[in-house]
C-alpha cells in the first residue's frame, strides 16, 4: 500500500513538474495594449531606412506594404502625395525623412501614426551551387497624435532557396549561373517583399490589430 501512495505522490509530482515546465516555456502573448488605447485609423508609411547595398529595396518594400495595411482596414496617406510633400521641402533620404518629429508629420499629414521601417536583408546571395533570396525588415509604428511613442513593433525574416539541387553538379552548376544572370535583369527580392510584407502586418504572431474599417465592416 506504502509502495502504490509512493509511486502515486511520484506521478503527481512528476505531472506539476510538467506543467510548471509548460507554462515557463509557453510563449508569451504579444502586448497589443498601447496600440489599442492609441487606436490609429490613419498611418503615414515613411520610406524605410536601408542597410543594405541594393537600391531596389526602398521602393519595394514601401510598394509592398500598404496594400496589407489597407486589407486591414488602416487608410494610408497615399505614398506619391508623401514623396512629393518631402521633395519639395528638401527631404530626399529616408535617414532625413525620419529625422522629422512626430509632431510636425503630424502638422503636415494629420494622420493618426506613422510607420517607420529599417531593411537589414533584401536580395539574392549566391552560394556556389544554389542561390537564397533574403529579406529582413524591423518595422515600428509611432503614435503622432498624443506623443504616446511606440504602439507597436514587429520584424520578418524570410528566405527562399531559388537555386536547383536535384540536378546533378553539372546542371546545379549552369542553373546557379542562369539564375544569377537573370537576377542582374529582374528583382527576384520584389515578390517575396509583398510575402514578407504580409507576414508582417497580418499573420505573424505580432500582427497588427485590424483597422477601425475592417472590423466596421465586419460588424
């Protein structure tokens, strides 16, 4: 009887181990708190800062962002009418554009927040026989109405081998060289930005909360 209320007390302890084990390593839910008290319905999409050597990354990555934005029920100030108000006060970079206080973007465009973003990965690399298109961004949106500061953050990170391995050595070889020719004429980085972007804002674990026009549309 001693043995079944030992082995019996070792089960039960053994269980509450697991479960205090569970819980530690349970991923903690992402904070949507600020967001939701600073609820923006108007975001001003800001050209992103680039950190790496390809030029093609701005444009794709602010082409490619608010499209899901705008699925999400946020209006976006239209990207055109932005780039021309900075050029024709003299802001040309990215790095001088989110210079600007978030009270004065919010003096000239009178949106709701602004959404700042940072490129760390964007092209493809070629490792010998294979090739892998990366794209990194970091991306933040900042509150411009009460100087809340930062409503919400979040990052993607995507790769896509576009290289061949069940070709042989010889056609792996010729496939990497055709691919790294035709990457010199067209930006295999473009279509994965828009999957990256949509990774991003409306399926990563850290998604932004739908727009007030997404759920008034629901309801």
């Amino acid at each position: 009887m001693k043995g079944l209320l030992s082995c019996a007390k070792t089960t039960l302890l053994l269980c509450f181990i697991a479960l205090l084990s569970a819980c530690a390593n349970a991923p903690i839910p992402p904070d949507h708190s600020a967001l939701i008290n600073h609820r923006p319905d108007s975001l001003l999409v800001l050209p992103p800062l680039n950190s790496t050597v390809e030029e093609n990354a701005v444009p794709a990555i602010l082409a490619s962002s608010t499209a899901p934005l705008s699925e999400m029920g946020y209006y976006v100030i239209p990207v055109t009418n932005m780039m021309e108000t900075f050029a024709q006060n003299g802001l040309l970079t990215a790095a001088d554009i989110h210079a600007v206080p978030p009270a004065k973007l919010r003096e000239i465009f009178g949106a709701d927040a602004a959404l700042y973003m940072e490129v760390d990965k964007y092209g493809t690399r070629y490792i010998v026989i294979d090739s892998v298109t990366e794209i990194s961004v970091a991306a933040k949106l900042v509150d411009l109405r009460s100087g809340a500061g930062t409503l919400w953050k979040n990052r993607v990170d995507l790769a896509v081998s576009t290289g061949g391995s069940n070709q042989g050595l010889l056609g792996a070889l010729v496939s990497a060289v055709v691919n790294q020719i035709a990457n010199t004429v067209r930006d295999n980085g473009y279509p994965l930005s828009k999957q990256a972007m949509s990774v991003l804002f409306q399926t990563s674990r850290n998604a932004l909360i739908p727009g007030q026009k997404l759920e008034d549309r629901r309801e």
